[in-house]
C-alpha cells in the first residue's frame, strides 16, 4: 500500500511527515558544473551503493529521462520530487521505494537527495528512516563533508546537517478564524518557515500547509526535529481549539461540511483548486465526526486528482477542461457508496 | 392526495393550471362597501348555497378569522388564496376541496372567487370544473350580471367573463439563454401578461412563471382559454428547443443539475430563494433524463418550504435562520434514497 493512502500519528491535523537530506560526493563536482560523463557516474555510483546494501530490493531506479513530462509532473505533484526535477530529467535518475515513501533525486541541486515521507507525525522515525538510508551511501561514497560546516552542499542554506524536516498540515479552523496569517509571521522568527502546499504563487489550495525548519547550520539534527515538533505541536493544539470554536456555530458548520460533501459526490466539473477546497471542508467534518467518511479516500482522492497525475493515468494530453471533468468522474467513483 | 402532488399534460414544462371565476351576488355591496352583517350573509348564503348542492361533501369551510397568520400565509403560498386575502381575514371565508384542488374565496375583492387549479395543461378541464360550481352558486344566488357588460364585479379589470385563467410554467431554459425577456414583452402585446411564481418584487425564484389572461370584457370564456393555449403552446416548443440547445453544453449542464441536487441532498441551510434555484435546476434535470427523481417529489419540496407553510407545519414562530435550517431538513428527509 502506497504510504499516503494511511493516516499516522495526529492524523486529524498532520497529513505526513516529510525529511530531506542533502549531500555530494566529494570528488566529483556539483550537479551544476558537471559534465555529462559525471552525472552518469554519480547515477552509476549511487547505483551501486544503494543496491549493494541491504535495501536493494526496496526500490525501483527510475532513469528520468525516460519518463513522459506528464509521468514526471506527476511525480512532483506527489512530492515525490521537485517540480525542477521533473522539468528539467537530462542526467537524472530516481530511486523510488515500493510504497512510495522513499525517494532519491540523483543529481538534482545535490548529487544526492534522499526524501522519507512518512503519514501523519513521525519527524523521528523519517529522520531515523533516512539516516539509515544515508549510511548506505556513506559507507560507500566519500561525501564532501567539512570539519566545521558539515555537509557541503551547492546552496548555502542547506549546509551543515543538509536536512529539511517538513510537516504538511490541514490547518481550515485556523485560516477561517483569521488567525493563521499571524502563526505564519511568528513562525518565522522561530527560524521556520509555513507556506501553502497546493496552489501556485500566493494561492493556497484548500487550507494544507508546510511546515519546514530553516536552519541548518550550527545546529544538530535532534534540535532542528525537535524545535519543529514544538511549534508544530503548538500549532495543532491552535488548530484543534479553533476547530471546537466552529463546531459551535452548528448547522453554519454542517452545511459548509455537507454541502461540500455534496457537490465532490455529484460534481460533473471540479477545477483542482475548487476540489482541494471541498475536500479540505470534508476532512475537516471527518475529522470532527460531522461525516463519517475514511481520512485514506481524501488522501487518495487528493493525490489522485492532480493536474499531471490526471494526464499521466489517462494516458494521453488532456486539456483544462477535460481534466475537470476526468477529476470530477474520479471523485464520484471513489465516493460510491458513502 | 393533494393536486400538486401530480404531474399532469406537458409537466415538464406546465406546472399547473389555475382557473379563476370572480362573482358578486346582485342585491348587496361590493366587499369594500359592505357592513358587517353583510358579510356574515354572504357568508351564509355562499355556505346554503354549496351545502346544499351535490358537492356538499367535497367541501370543508374555513372561517379565516380563527386561522393563525402563519397558517393563512400557508395558503397563499401554496396559491390557495391571495396574499391580501391572508392578511386580512375579518369577515372572510373559505371553502376548500379535500385535495386542495378548489378553493373559494368568499368576501375577497368580490363576495364570490371561484378557483380551481389542476397539474399540468388542463385548461378546459379546470374551466369545465369551474363553470360546474359556478352553476351551483347561480342556482341559489342572483349574480350581478349585466346584459352588455357580463358579469359585474368590483374592479373593471374583471369585468365581462370575470375570468382570469393562468398556466404556472417553468422556463429555466428559457430564463438561461436569456430568450426570455423578449418573450414577456411579446406576450403583453397579445393580451397576456407573464410574472415570476415565486420570489418578492422584480426577483424570480426558481424560473417559474405565471402567464394570464387579462382580457375579461368582449371575449368568451372560450376565446380567452383558446389565446393563452395558442401562445403557450408556442412558449413550451421554445422552452423544450432551449433545453435541447442546452444539453448540447454536455458537462456543464450535467454539472449544474448535479451539483444542485448534492447540494439540496446536503445543505443544512437553505434559504427559500436558493431552494427554488436548486430545485429548478433539478427539476430541469429531471425532465430531461439527466437525473432520475419524480417531480412529484420536487412539487411536493417547493409546496413544503415556503417560510409561512413552513411555520404552520412546525406550529411555532420561526425567525430567518430557524426557517433556513428546518427547509434544509424537510429537503433532506425528502431526498433520502434518492
């Protein structure tokens, strides 16, 4: 089963867990300056040291650049990777585990990236994952590592541990209220950063957001874990006040809920945006038990309905249109019944 | 069973047929000038008069002073009588058939109003039905009646036949493709008149409209039913051609009449003006095979949720948001299994 189809620890407000880390090998130039014979031997390196671990039948290595740009966005559209990795696959490969936690760019900004993404809130069990997935490469490659910076890598920031620990969070109670735009100023003096998940630029699609450490230099993994899972946990508490504080407006709570449920079931048209905004009001009612309806279908249903995704399981180009209406048809079909 | 719970001839355009007779009894006043003993005699004689005909039985008397308002404002939504005949019931009466098929108004604008309102296009046959009680009255009563200017009755506009004959039309269609208006101006020409159903003022609800008779003086009653069956018999070929224009749209028809019914299924608020948009929406769905669900149980919603039916039902007074949540409700119980 596909990890995003459960729900994890906090499930109500934490949709999952994502770590990152960042590395290179160290005789071998950044992915930005190397020639195309040395991409290939990052790929051929990191081949071998993956599957001559005890990991190797674990994953599938992907070559990108044989995957269609619709199969790619798709790719990215899960967080599986970036969205430049998916645009840009010349030199690149993938290693991509069964269930689709584990993910490792090879040479995207770094030569490698290794990605655990785990459902609801499990920030020390990803890290421990991908620590365990790190010392595979480690005991084989010779990272470029210094004394005092730590992990070199191509962009400053992420020097040092090279980690990015990110929780995607449904936080509707708290936009709703007003409230949330403050959290995101004052996170950001805590050396976090919250941004929207879905939704290009400013626009936010449906109330989910990511919450990532910022800093990487001069601090530990365990305190840069541990500094996200206080505020997150402040956060989700926020959260769930403020859902307690709708819940009170009663039947405006329920028809918001309700309604929404009733136009994903019956729908013949669903733009993404409009979607992922009905679905949010459905989680929220799920998660409040105002609608008895499993967490795993929204979560299928959200990674289903995207964009690319739409384009790559229909198997040909769809434009606008057509995939609103292929999305709508998908959210019927897997609301039969309930 | 109540009329309105049927569907009759061109039901998926014509709602309902209604049948107006308006008579005054030849040796007292017109209501406006009436004492009141005058009125308790009209009353009694009225009440001789059909008691003691073969329909005696069909009948039951209502003395509008001992209805609440809210039950009075009950029937005029469900065009039983007029809105000003609820609001004023001193000295009024009314007799009304066990199905709801006929009311007679006694000592509204005339001492006599004879109605008789049938589903569908039935227009003969409500005439018929009509005339029929209308010869009960003359048997036992002198009408005022005048050689040159037919029936006489308080306003000239009635003056003649003193009848108004009128079809409920639903023209979403129509409405949609903004033909409409051209319609209603085109009518006016012809000696016809056409207004919204539903709805306060200049705003329609639910695209149902009412298209009359106002010519009453040097016409026969047969001439007159013969001009509004011409003219809507042209309305419903025009209405059914838009609908067909109006398939052709695919997904966004499909999506609208859809989303209609999800959101009437699940809405736990309803105001009264977007309860009959979603219901015309459904309804139009419906009598196009888009969605399977009997008008019947869309007539019955429409009669059911009208604010003041709404509060007679529920036996208490009921402000805005009260109505709001108990119209949601009656829909959803409704709506179950569909």
């Amino acid at each position: 089963m596909k990890w995003y189809l459960e729900t994890g620890p906090e499930g109500s407000v934490v949709i999952s867990t994502r770590i990152r880390l960042a590395r290179n090998i160290a005789d071998i130039p950044f992915p930005c300056r190397m020639t195309k014979e040395q991409s290939a031997e990052v790929i051929e390196r990191a081949r071998a040291a993956l599957f001559g671990s005890d990991l190797s039948g674990k994953f599938d290595f992907i070559d990108m650049q044989k995957l269609t740009p619709a199969r790619a966005m798709s790719l990215s559209e899960k967080h599986l990777i970036s969205p430049e990795f998916a645009a840009n696959r010349e030199g690149r490969g993938l290693f991509l585990s069964k269930d689709e936690s584990v993910s490792i760019m090879i040479n995207e900004e770094d030569h490698i990236r290794i990605q655990v993404m785990l459902p609801g809130m499990q920030l020390e069990q990803a890290l421990k994952q991908a620590d365990y997935i790190d010392d595979q490469f480690d005991e084989k490659l010779k990272y470029a590592f210094d004394e005092n910076l730590g992990y070199l890598t191509q962009c400053p920031t992420n020097l040092g541990t090279g980690l990015r620990a990110s929780l995607m969070l449904h936080l509707p109670a708290l936009e709703e209220s007003g409230a949330l735009n403050n959290f995101i100023a004052a996170v950001s003096k805590l050396g976090l950063v919250m941004r929207g998940t879905y939704g290009e630029g400013s626009r936010v699609n449906g109330s989910f957001y990511q919450l990532s450490n910022q800093v990487t230099l001069g601090i530990s993994e365990k305190q840069a874990i541990d500094d996200l899972t206080a505020v997150a946990k402040q956060l989700i508490n926020q959260e769930l006040e403020a859902r307690e504080a709708y819940r009170k407006t009663g039947a405006v709570f329920e028809d918001k809920v309700w309604r929404s449920f009733g136009v994903l079931k019956n729908a013949h048209i669903l733009s993404t945006e409009e979607c992922m905004s009905l679905i949010s009001n459905v989680r929220l009612g799920a998660t409040m038990k105002i609608i008895d309806i499993p967490l795993e279908i929204l979560n299928e249903i959200i990674s289903e309905v995207q964009p690319s995704t739409l384009i790559a399981s229909a198997g040909r180009n769809l434009d606008s249109k057509q995939r609103d209406e292929l999305r709508a048809k998908i959210v019927r079909e897997k609301l039969v019944g309930l």
